[in-house]
C-alpha cells in the first residue's frame, strides 16, 4: 500500500511504532526499518523493476506538483493505463523530497532521483520550470486533459504576525531557508562533476550565530 518505502523508511518519525500494540508487553514491529530494508534489498537485487502498463486508455491526465503526493498519484494512474504528465515549477522532481529535507535525512541522488528515472522509465512525463498561471494556463490544462489533479504541496508557510519581534531583520521562514540551502548543496554536487552552479545562496549562516 506504500508506493515510496524508500521515502518513508528514511524520512517518517513512525508513529505507528509508538502506538503499536505489541509495545503493550514487547517491543513494537519496527515497520519503519523494515520496509527500507526491504525496499532497498530489492532496489540491489534487482527486483525493482519499471512497471509500465500493459495497454493504455487513451485518457490523458496532468498532476501538478511534483512532490510526494503528485508522484504516487502520477505512479497509480500510470500503471492503470492513463497518459500521465507532472508538472513542476522547480528545476527538477520531489518538490520538498529534493528541496525540503535535508540529505542527511533523505539522500537525493540514491533515493529520490532513483525514484523518478523508475517513473520515466514506466511511462510517466515529467516537466519541469513550467509554473501553472506563468507558463501556461490552467484552462488550457483542463482543455488538454480528461482530468486535472492539484498536488502543490505546502510550500507557503504560516506567518506568525503576531509574535514578538517577527518583524525584526534576519528572521527567515523555515521553508524559504531549507529550499534555498537545499538547491545550494545540489547545486554544488552537480558543479563538482563538471557541472555549474545557477544561483548563489542567498542564506550564508556560517560562522554566524544562529536560533532555531
């Protein structure tokens, strides 16, 4: 039922492993490290393999937003035959897979890009720096397509206006803060190996005193 185990077992603070019964007199099952080993085991045995449909609808559908909501609604209605193509504002897939969490948490290149090669190679279109409302229109979207999906994440965080000294310099939304720091270390492993770096961080915190 998980589409991502990888994601998952990596990334998720498993609660269900706190609630689970058998804790009453036992240790828990320890679902989280299970399902990435198994995950995992199967990724270097080579038995996760693309899983393309076997015949196709004909019925096109558009997901918005590449992050983990939009990938497992990309991979279900993929497999069930419908011409699949993602959306994405950012410069590549995952949304806050990529840009939000960390690689300490959730290593980008073993992980998720891994992941969406294995999407490309069953079928699923990907389209990236197209931002809906800028570079095309959701009306024309709904003309192109049998059905249209919203998966545009929660990128837009909650101000705390009313907090003492929010209004004060220097104080950085978590969100803006990850996603900048996050494109700034890929960017730096893709100009390491011969590549070149795009923008230049604008969040330089080192040897800086620093309060989260």
């Amino acid at each position: 039922t998980n589409n991502f185990p990888e994601f998952t077992g990596t990334t998720c603070p498993a609660p269900c492993e706190e609630a689970c019964v058998l804790g009453i007199n036992e240790d828990p099952v320890a679902i989280k490290s299970t399902e990435l080993a198994i995950i995992e085991m199967g990724f270097a045995k080579g038995w996760v393999r693309p899983q393309p449909p076997q015949q196709r609808t004909g019925r096109r559908v558009v997901i918005i937003g590449s992050g983990p909501a939009g990938l497992a609604c990309a991979q279900q209605l993929n497999r069930a035959g419908h011409l699949v193509t993602v959306l994405e504002r950012a410069d590549c897939g995952g949304g806050l897979l990529m840009y939000g969490i960390p690689n300490m948490k959730l290593d980008k290149t073993s992980k998720v890009t891994r992941r969406l090669k294995l999407l490309e190679k069953e079928g699923v279109a990907f389209k990236y720096n197209t931002e809906v409302g800028r570079d095309v229109a959701l009306g024309d979207l709904c003309k192109q397509h049998n059905a249209v999906i919203l998966a545009t994440g929660a990128t837009k965080w909650r101000d705390m206006r009313k907090t003492d000294g929010r209004h004060l310099k220097n104080v950085v939304q978590a969100m803006d803060f990850l996603s900048a720091m996050q494109k700034d270390i890929n960017e730096g492993d893709t100009a390491h190996f011969g590549g070149s770096k795009k923008s230049a961080n604008p969040y330089n915190v080192r040897g800086r005193n620093v309060a989260v």
